[in-house]
C-alpha cells in the first residue's frame, strides 16, 4: 500500500500533487475541529453504514442495500443540521485568521494593567473561595452571549470584578465577559461543553467555560467554589491549579498576541518612518 502511494505522487504533477496535499490538510482540520465532540462517534456511525451498504451490495443483499442507500441519503441531508456546531466553530476559525482581524488594537500598557487588575480579583476570590467565571473576549465577537447578561461597560478593576461575584449579589451568577480593558456584561449564560470525554467531577463553571473556549477563541478563567483552585480554559483545553505566576505569565504571552504583535509592528514601521 505505501509503495503504490510512492509510485502515485512520484507520477504526479505539481498541481495534482498540490491537490491531494490541499484535501488532506483540510480533512485533517476537519477531525480536528470535531476532535473530542459527539460528532466523532456520529462520524462512526455513518461509516459503519457505509460499509455496510458496500458489502451488502457486493454480497447481493438487494433489500438490505436498498434501506442503507435510503438511510445515506437521508443522512447526507442532514449531515449540516447535526454538525452545525463544528462547522460553525470552523467557519469562525477561518474568520480569525489576519485577514479579518479586528482594527481596533489593545495598547501594551493597557493589556498589562487590565491583565493586573484580572489576575488580583482572581487571587481574592480563590483565597475565599468565591466561584468565578472570567471570560476574556480575543477576535471572536461574544455579542450573542454578552447580550444574555446585564450591560456593565465598565474599566476593570478587581474591585469591581470582586464585587460583582460576591454571593448574594444580584450579578454574582453567571459569566463575567471582558472586551480589551473593559468589563462589558456580567451574569451571562454561557454554552456548556459537548466533550464527552470530561471528567464527571467538573461543575457547571468549568463545563461553560470550556463551551465558550470550543466556539470561540476566548480565554476563559475559572475559580472554583469548593477548593478556591484556578483554571484555564482556551481552545477547547483546560489548564487546572495555577498559581499566580503562572496564570499572569499565560496572559501576558497569550492574551491579544496577534493584537500585541501588530501594535509592536505597526509602532516599529512609523518610529522607522
């Protein structure tokens, strides 16, 4: 099998070559999009019928293949209905690349002093043992679960962050969203995750700001109520028990990197000028 695919692209010309190396990177993406979700054992499932319309139709089991091709066709119809959530998050992908990213840039002072005032309310809150969820808007707009929360719009200060989760508060459930050195909406609902494979042990704060991070590039940070532990959600991924140096290091190389960079750049171009 792999000598008869070295005899292919051997025998290949640039463009064909191009092609299969175009189809293989965007199928690559395409599991890595649905990685971890249900949609992978939908993908199973479908194959198992596939192969089994292909055996039933070399075996001769007329009727047998007649209802798998119907099951097939139905499923292809429906395919864009039970994978919206992963197209979605891949169309979104391909809209954070610089092409589209937003004008509006975050200076490095600012980013520092909003990247302070975040890791100080997430250190007071632990220490107490208040739950939390911070979520940190990048490129992707988080109109649509902002707008579930009441309209804060206000600098960030861990004093106002700290008093915004403070129990029995009317603001202190749900979701905290940040827009560059702003704290925009407060008590937001949040989507929950879809990874089957998450531990059972996980509460609802974790599990939203997991869901945010698979259909966003947002950063979300979570304090948990009952050990006062910080973690981290990004691209789908949970970093658990930071410390603050940790936490802040993350921020300061992750949080607004492509924002910082142009900024960076755009500042070397006019001092050059």
């Amino acid at each position: 099998m792999l000598k008869e695919l070295r005899n292919a692209f051997a025998g290949a010309t640039p463009v064909v070559a191009l092609d299969i190396a175009i189809v293989l990177f965007i199928v690559y993406r395409l599991y890595m999009a649905i990685r971890g979700t249900r949609a992978v054992q939908l993908l199973k499932g479908l194959a198992v019928i596939v192969l089994g319309a292909f055996v039933s139709q070399f075996v001769g089991l007329a009727l047998t293949n007649w209802l798998l091709n119907q099951v097939l066709t139905v499923g292809l119809v429906a395919l864009p209905i039970i994978f919206y959530p992963e197209l979605r998050r891949a169309l979104e992908h391909i809209g954070r690349g610089s092409l589209f990213s937003k004008s509006s840039l975050l200076g490095p002072r600012e980013r520092t002093h909003a990247i302070d005032e975040v890791v100080r309310a997430i250190l007071s809150l632990s220490e107490r043992r208040i739950g939390a969820l911070i979520v940190w808007e990048q490129e992707t707009g988080l109109k649509d679960w902002s707008e579930s929360g009441i309209n804060v719009d206000a600098a960030i200060s861990a004093e106002l962050l700290i008093n915004i989760f403070e129990p029995n508060t009317p603001l202190h459930d749900g979701a905290v969203i940040l827009r560059g050195d702003r704290i925009r909406a407060a008590s937001c609902f949040l989507p929950l995750s879809e990874n089957p494979e998450l531990n059972i042990d996980l509460g609802t704060r974790h599990r939203a700001g997991l869901g945010i991070s698979e259909q966003s590039d947002a950063v979300a940070i979570i304090v948990s109520e009952e050990t006062g532990a910080i973690s981290l959600a990004n691209e789908g991924k949970l970093i658990r028990y930071l410390d603050e140096k940790t936490l802040k290091e993350w921020l300061e190389t992750n949080l607004y990197k492509r924002q910082l960079d142009h900024f960076l750049l755009r500042r070397n171009l006019n001092w050059k000028e």
